[in-house]
C-alpha cells in the first residue's frame, strides 16, 4: 500500500524546517525520485552531489545558483529529462539548449560566475512556444530556433542600479 501524498500542513511545516536561518545544509536523495514530476534546485554552487538519473519523468525544473563544472555535467542534466517540459534557470550558468519536448524555458541573469558574461545564447527546442530571457547583462546574439514559438519576453535591466541608489 503506498503513501497518501502530504497535505499542505505537512508541506508547510517541511518548508518552515528547511527555511531556518541556522541550517547550513539540506540534502534531497533523488534516487528514488522515479516518478518525480517536479523539482525546484535553490543553491549557489556545484551540482555534482545530485544524482538526477532516475527522474525520468520530470516535467518541470526550475534552478537557481546551478554552476556546472563542464558543458558534459549540463548535457548529463539536458539529456537525462527526456519529458522536460518547462525549465527555468535563475543565476545559472547560461548555456545553449537543445530539447524536442521543451515548451517554456525561462532564463533569468542577474548576477555573473567569476565575472564572466556569456554573450550568445543558442536555443533549439522544435515545440518551443513561450521563452523569456530577463538580466541586467545584454546579449549580443539570442538565436531561438522554434516554429511553434508564440511568445518571447526579452527583458534587459541596465539601470537597475541607479533604481536602487534612489
């Protein structure tokens, strides 16, 4: 007999725990994450503890702070969602996409790993229908090859330091 789902008091007392200002580390064994559809990584660092093989059915990832070693630790992720339908990115590393099934990627820059700004993003996702790129840092070249794509919000914030000095 499996588990009922939590209700949203056990979601909220879990959330309520990992948000504690005092916890320094919180590890997700997502090995026996098989039927998970849905999963949100929030850190500024490496990637590598997190075994994502067994999500073949994840649908939705959204991260924030993701930094990958090496374009062959981000193709690993790419590759290893085969129904990634939705993917946002916040403060990653920006790095071409390429995803049959992608629908919605979302791309949003405001601060840079080591100084460097990447300056061409290259996007090919055939059932693409919705993209957004939102930074403080312009792209010389945003390449997005979809035919289905219906909406595209490009949002380039240059003064959004002389909005705070006020």
């Amino acid at each position: 007999m499996s588990e009922a789902p939590p209700d949203g008091s056990q979601v909220n007392r879990w959330l309520s725990f990992a948000a504690q200002p005092h916890l320094k580390e919180l590890d997700v064994n997502t090995s026996e994450a098989i039927n998970l559809e849905s999963f949100v990584y929030i850190g500024y660092g490496d990637l590598y503890d997190y075994d994502f093989a067994s999500c073949k059915q994840l649908t939705h990832l959204s991260m924030t702070g993701a930094h990958f070693d090496c374009d062959e630790e981000f193709k690993n992720i790419n590759s290893g969602f085969p129904l990634l339908e939705s993917f946002t990115m916040i403060d990653c590393d920006l790095v071409d996409r390429r995803h049959q099934y992608l629908k919605v990627l979302v791309l949003e820059k405001y601060e840079d790993w080591a100084g460097q700004v990447k300056t061409k993003i290259s996007i090919d996702a055939p059932i693409l229908v919705s993209f957004g790129y939102h930074s403080r840092h312009a792209l010389l070249q945003i390449v997005v090859n979809s035919p289905n794509l219906l909406d595209a919000t490009i949002t380039l914030d240059f003064f959004w330091n002389v909005r705070r000095m006020e």
